[in-house]
C-alpha cells in the first residue's frame, strides 16, 4: 500500500496555505478511494465488517470532498471580493 506521509511542515504550511490544504485533501481522498476500491473487489468483501469499513470510507470520502469543495468555494469568493 502506497502512503503519503505527512510532515509537520507540511501541517504548518496547510493551517496558512488553504490552497494546499485543499492539495493535501485531496491527496488523501485519492488515497482513501483507491483503498476502498481494493476493499470493495478484495475476497470476503461483503462479510459484514469489511461493507461496515467501507460505508465508514464512503463517509469519510464525502467528509474530505464536502472541505475540498468548502475551500475551493471560499478560495473563489475571496479572489471576487478581491478584484471589485
């Protein structure tokens, strides 16, 4: 399995940085989809604990996509107040 690890600089730089926070979010959501997939096609997937980790997952996924799309939102309506 791949993993990403995350510094604490790179926690740092997130907490100032929400366009790299929202890199870093999506890193993780690419990650989190990619493990899912391998559950979802992995012998023994609907045993009851593995369809229980994977809606946990699948919550999770919709969590980080709804603070991307926050970011993204805030990130656009700020670049508007900036150019009136």
């Amino acid at each position: 399995m791949n993993q990403v690890l995350i510094s604490d600089v790179d926690i740092l730089r997130a907490r100032q940085d929400p366009r790299f926070r929202q890199i870093l979010l999506a890193r993780s959501l690419d990650l989190l989809l990619g493990s899912l997939h391998r559950m979802q096609h992995a012998a023994g997937a609907l045993a009851p604990d593995k369809a229980r980790h994977l809606r946990e997952g699948a919550l999770m996924a919709v969590e980080l996509a709804d603070r991307i799309r926050a970011i993204d939102e805030n990130l656009t309506r700020v670049s508007r107040l900036a150019l009136r």
